[in-house]
C-alpha cells in the first residue's frame, strides 16, 4: 500500500511540515557532496559521522570511528568504538576523528537519510500526516512533539541494541510519533492509497487507522521476529519506528491540550 492524501482540511499553511521536509532533503543533499551517490546514499564516512552510534550514547565518554574505508574487497569498512582518545595507529585509513559531539548527533541523525528510497518514503509519510497533527497542536508544539518523537525513538533503539556500532539514520522515529499521533486525532480519516495486488494496480480510499495500524504491526512483527539482530539486514531499526509510535499515542494528548480557547483539545475528525 503506498499512501497518497488523506481527506482531512487543513486551517492553515503546515509551515513546520514544509521546513522539516526542506531540511530533510537540503541534508541529504549535502551528505552526498563529497561522497557516495544520489540515489545509493551517502558514503560510510559521512554515515558513521553524523549518524548516532548506539555503543557512543549507552557508553558515555568513548568514540567511534570508520578505521577502514571501503574498499574493493569489503564493501564496507569497520567501525570501532573505544574509550577516550584513538592513537593514530588506531585511525587507520579513515583519517583523524571529527565527529560532532555524541549528544549532536542524536539531532544531527534525524536528518540524514541512508539512499533516496529512504528518504522518499520518510517525506511521504511526512507530507501526508504531518500537516493534520501541525494543524492540531500548533506549530511549535508540533516542532517539539516531532523532535521528542525523534529522540524517544533513538532511546527505544539504543535500550534494545546498546552494543551496536551500527549508525543510525533517519527521521523515521519522529515520524512515527506523527503517525501515532496522527491515529488518535483522526481515527476516522481516510487515506487515498495506491495498492499493488501482484499485477493489478488500483487506488483505494483507505481508513486511516487500518492502514497506520497495519503499519505498526508489521513493525512490532518484525522487531519482535529480529531481536536477535534488532538492525535488520536492510538496516530498518524497527524499534525506533515502535518507540516513536507508542510516544505519539501516548503524548499527542498531553500536546494537544492546551489549544486556544474555542477549540477542543483534541478534535477528532
């Protein structure tokens, strides 16, 4: 199923949604500058340098770095991750360590995006639900619901896979707080979607609450069928997509509860 609009009127201009959406694809743009590809993504380097490393933020005071670059033989280079200061014999062929500082990168990784699938699919799900929950709770609350979102997501990550020197990339975590968000205030909505069924293409009026409620069990699904390896092969963190749902069921409430005088707290449409 692939959504296109939903059917909810807006009050007014989703400002917050467009500068998310812009700043998103501005960043990916700049990741790709100096290394990697427009539709592969940016290199590792650049990955492993502005994406937030779960072994950094469960471990405080140790640094992680790309030793080895790609190369022909290894398709990807390998990441260590040490207390304190690295020798240079240490940094091997990735060059001196010039990460931003670990609590930056918590911020820094909600913007960057692993290839252009990934981040068509996030400003997608973005543009779609994003302007309701912005026209619901305000826009600077919705500034501050979607970066909590975000960091509440990371945390659910870091608490299942402490250990991994894996970055992670990706608004997806605040985005699933906006959909959590988002079936709560709209339970009724409908989204207009393309579905592929094999050979046969057609476009659907779908509930918005089957539809983002499906989504969420194919994560919890996944998530709980990788635990093993919580980053799956493909490199989907499910349980940052879970931690960012379950925070906007659970917060769109308290967000949405101090609207101007003359419109209920929490309309549901």
């Amino acid at each position: 199923m692939f959504p296109l609009k939903d059917n909810i009127p807006l009050a007014r201009m989703p400002l917050v949604t467009i500068a998310l959406l812009a700043l998103n694809v501005l960043a990916y743009l700049l990741s790709i500058r100096h290394g990697g590809s427009f539709f592969g993504g940016p290199d590792e380097r650049v990955a492993v340098r502005y994406g937030a490393i779960p072994y950094e933020l469960s471990h405080p005071g140790s640094h992680c770095i790309l030793l080895a670059a790609p190369s022909a033989e290894a398709s990807a280079g390998s990441v260590a991750c040490l207390p304190g200061s690295l020798t240079p014999e240490q940094l091997g062929a990735a060059g001196p360590p010039s990460r931003p500082a670990t609590w930056a990168t918590v911020f820094t990784s909600m913007f960057m995006h692993g290839s252009f699938l990934h981040l068509f699919g996030n400003m997608l799900f973005l543009a779609i639900f994003g302007p309701t929950v912005e026209d619901t709770i305000g826009r600077a609350r919705f500034t501050s619901f979607y970066l909590l979102g975000g960091i509440v997501a990371l945390g659910a990550q870091v608490l299942i896979d402490p250990g991994s020197t894996v970055p992670t990339l990706g608004a997806s975590g605040a985005i699933a707080a906006v959909l959590g968000g988002y079936i709560l205030i709209c339970p009724r909505a409908r989204v207009l979607t393309l579905v592929f069924i094999i050979f046969f293409v057609t476009i659907v009026e779908v509930p918005a609450i089957a539809l983002l409620g499906f989504w969420f069990i194919v994560q919890l699904y996944l998530g709980l069928a990788g635990l093993a390896s919580p980053v799956s092969e493909a490199g989907i963190a499910y349980f940052a997509h879970i931690g960012g749902f379950v925070f906007g069921l659970l917060a769109i409430r308290a967000f949405a509860g101090r609207r101007r005088a003359g419109r209920p707290a929490l309309p549901v449409y």
